[in-house]
C-alpha cells in the first residue's frame, strides 16, 4: 500500500521508453482499395478460428493511420494519421464509410492519441504544438475553435485518458529527476495531479476503479509487461509477464473482465523488438491467455468496442491501417491455442 504523497512512488525503474514505431516492410497482402467494396468482409482471413468478419476502416495509402479511439456504439473511429501531412493530425469517420472528417490542423505540430470524452462533447489528444508533448482538449461542436492545455504542471504529458465519468484524466508524465516516464491522474475540478509511479498507456477500468497500464523491467531483459493499479488502496498487479516478449498497449474488454494487447516478439511470425506480432487477451486475473490474430503482419493498438468488435493497428494489406475482427466465443478456446509449443502455457494460467 502506499503512502499518499506527492509521488507516490511504486519502484524506480531505468529502462528506456520504447515506443513502437516504423519497421521493416513486409510482403503486401490482399488490398481493399482495388475496386471492391472498401468495407468487404473477409471471414477467417488468416484461419485461426478465434475470429470471423475481418474489416478494414481506414484506407491510407500515403502515410500512416495509428492510435484508434470507437466510440461505444461502435459507429464511429477517432484516430492519428499522417495521410495528407507529415505531421500528424487527428481525424474522425463512421466505421462503415471512408469518408474522413480532419478535427486538427497544425501544420508544425505532431497530434496523436485522441479520446473522446465520455458525454461525447470534447475529444483530448497529445500535441507538441508548444514544442514539448502536452495534453489538449478540443470540443466536438466547434473543432478548432475552442482549443485549452488541460494538463499545465511543466512537463513533458502523453497518452492521455478519460475516466468513465469524465472526472479525472489519466496520462503518463515524464518525470526528470527520475528519467522516466510514470503514471498520473488529474482531477478535473480541483486540478489537483496524483503520481503514482512508473509506466505508460494508462487506461481507466469500466468502473473508474482501476488503471491498467504498461511498464518495462528494471533488470534485464526489459520487456514490456501488464499491470493494474487500484485507484483506492493504491496496490499495483502484475497481469502478465514473460521473459522472451513484451505485453504492450493494453486495454479493457467492455465489462472489464478481460484485457486485450498487443505482444512483441511472441509469435512465430516475429519481426524484431519494435513491432507488435498478434492481438492476446487475458482474463483481468491474469489467467487463460488467448490469440486473436494469426498472421505474417504486425497488428497492435487493440481497442475493444461494446458492439464485440476489436479494432487494432494493421500492415496486414500492405499500409498501416485500422481494421477489426469479431471475436468468437474466446472462453471456449484453449489458452494460447496456436503456440502451446513455444510457451508454457500451464505457468500462465497460474498467474
């Protein structure tokens, strides 16, 4: 438990902050931009069993689509590109449509991570607008015209995240003295900030209770792995770890039962230590460890809508887009059904 201060520090970590970004192309797969139906459902695409109805969303082929937000019915994406500028922008479109509305335009400035807030009225992303990464808020009504710096405590900010209620925003903040990037939430009426301790990708659990969330090793080797953070006794939970590959950018299932990630370096399709392989979940007890995604591609980004469709970052055609799957009924599937070979899958189930 911990003492409530103002880092409240869970450990001192030295690793570096890995971010996942360009790699190595591989081999294009099947396109959806040659005059078929952009929207063409292509069921057990890649045959693993654990899916149907893989849909592609967004269609750059110039630049990249990256950072996905849904909304909860499902309808609609928000998310980072730099489909019409070297610099990332954010853009929103329905799911079912390629028609792409821009909400930023900062042609010197990088905008990335965006969220919608949970009365639908404002959306909050990263910028480096000011010349270092900080926190935005822009409203869904006026877009451009009613822009504030949510977040002012003098440091570099990212990754921000809404709590169910719209309450408190979440984010990870670099914290000099330390080198490192740690955890920390905001009350948005009091403005008061709460540090936690290292990790990055914060997400709030359905019921605001918890935060899920990232953080590398402080011993080699320094993968990534998960965590949850209990906001009222202040008690941190490894999920799941391995000493091979890295568990990045999770996320919640709707009713906060399961978690949804992207791994690195786990699959057989492995591609280096940047790109994430497949899309796993886990039970939020850290058992039953499932593979959604079988394929040559890296996919990562993963988000899970109520509608039960998971939307995640792909190459799988060729370009870095959003696309998403169906999942089938997952509890019905052996745990890490594909590669009980390579992993011991009886020491997962008993974290």
């Amino acid at each position: 438990m911990l003492t409530k201060i103002v880092i409240k520090t869970l450990c001192v970590i030295a690793a570096p902050f890995v971010v996942m970004g360009c790699v190595q192309p591989l081999d294009p797969g099947p396109k959806a931009s040659d005059g078929s139906n952009p929207m063409q459902d292509f069921t057990d695409m890649y045959g693993n069993g654990t899916y149907t109805h893989s849909k592609r969303h967004t269609f750059s082929e110039v630049g990249k689509d990256f950072d996905p937000f849904v909304t909860r019915d499902g309808k609609k994406i928000i998310y980072a590109s730099t489909r019409i500028s070297a610099k990332s922008d954010i853009f929103m479109k329905n799911a079912s449509s390629k028609i792409v509305e821009q909400i930023t335009s900062t042609p010197y400035a990088d905008e990335k991570q965006p969220q919608l807030s949970p009365n639908g009225k404002s959306i909050i992303y990263a910028s480096d607008k000011s010349g270092k990464w900080g926190i935005y808020e822009i409203s869904t009504l006026t877009r451009g015209k009613s822009e504030t710096e949510v977040v002012s405590n003098g440091r570099v900010n990212e990754q921000p995240a809404y709590s169910p209620d719209g309450s408190m925003i979440a984010y990870a903040t670099w914290i000099p003295g330390e080198a490192n990037w740690y955890i920390a939430t905001m009350d948005r009426k009091t403005q008061s900030e709460s540090i936690y301790g290292p990790g990055v990708f914060p997400k709030f659990s359905p019921d605001g209770s918890k935060l899920l969330f990232q953080r590398p090793r402080s011993r080699a080797p320094q993968w990534y792995s998960i965590w949850i953070l209990d906001l009222k006794t202040e008690f941190v939970s490894e999920i799941i770890s391995n000493n091979n590959w890295a568990a990045v950018t999770p996320n919640w299932s709707p009713d906060g039962k399961k978690i949804i990630f992207a791994a690195i370096n786990k699959s057989v399709h492995k591609i280096g230590e940047n790109a994430g392989d497949e899309i796993y979940t886990i039970n939020a007890d850290g058992t039953h460890l499932v593979r959604l995604t079988e394929d040559r591609y890296e996919d990562w980004n993963p988000v899970w809508s109520k509608t039960g469709r998971i939307f995640f970052v792909s190459k799988r055609n060729g370009f870095q887009n959003i696309w998403s799957i169906k999942p089938k009924a997952m509890d019905s599937f052996h745990p890490d059904t594909i590669e009980t070979q390579v992993d011991d899958v009886s020491r997962l189930e008993g974290l």
